[in-house]
C-alpha cells in the first residue's frame, strides 16, 4: 500500500499535469451545480501505478479557508480556497486538531485550489459531515 506521501507526491508532480488535461476546466475551482458536488466521482490512474486509483470529487468551501502543504496549521501556506466555491478533492485524512466555528475537527482535505497546486485544508470549512462528505474509503 503507498503511504500518503508518496501519494501526495505523485499527485502533487506527475499526477497534476494528467489530471489537468484529464478535467480540463473540471478540475479548477468552479461554481459546480450541487449535484455535481454529491455526486460527481472519476477515476484517474497514477502513473507507474496501475492499481491505484484517486477518486476525484468536487466538494464546496462555505467559509475562506487557507490551504496548506500538510495537514497542520504550521505548514507552508500554499494559498487559500475560497467561499462558496467549488474544489477538486481526492480524500481525507487525520491531521492536527482544529477548533474554530464552534467545531473541533482533525479531520483536513487534500484539495486542488484554483491554482492547480494540491494540498490540504481543514475539513470545518468544507461543506457536509465531518469528513466534507467524502467516503469512509477515501482515506488518504
């Protein structure tokens, strides 16, 4: 099984430039209608990987939230997802705790911002559940 960073890697190198011209506009922050977001779901093979697969779902920030290297509030700021708009997201997975909304969550997004650049946000700005509606199963 690939560990999140090598996963994080490929997505963030070699995978990006694919799945830029697999979604072409698709895969940049979009105001997608809200069917799209629950229901939206391709699959993308990673290069030198032909077992694994990223889900990609499009999921909507309802508050602006910075969007970071890694799963932690220190981490590199590498931008910032905006409110009411629509991302690109792969999975989730546990990171550091954050308090903030009258919510407590360590639960953070990897996400394409409108950049093109992939990273993670905290899941409490993401609309939906605890895990911004993404399944179980889509634990990075």
């Amino acid at each position: 099984m690939r560990t999140l960073k090598t996963r994080a890697a490929v997505a963030a190198t070699t995978g990006a430039l694919a799945l830029a011209g697999i979604l072409g506009t698709a895969g940049t922050a979009s105001a997608a209608p809200a069917a799209a977001a629950s229901a939206q779901r391709t699959e993308v093979t990673e290069a030198g990987d032909a077992q694994a697969t990223l889900a990609l779902y499009n999921r909507k920030v309802w508050k602006t939230v910075n969007h970071r290297a890694a799963p932690d509030g220190d981490s590199t700021l590498i931008g910032r997802l905006y409110a009411g708009t629509y991302y690109t997201v792969s999975c989730w997975r546990y990171g550091e705790t954050v308090t903030a909304e009258g919510t407590t969550n360590n639960v953070w997004i990897f996400s394409k911002n409108g950049s093109g650049r992939w990273g993670y946000a905290s899941a409490i700005y993401f609309s939906g559940n605890k895990y911004a509606d993404l399944p179980l199963t889509a634990r990075c």
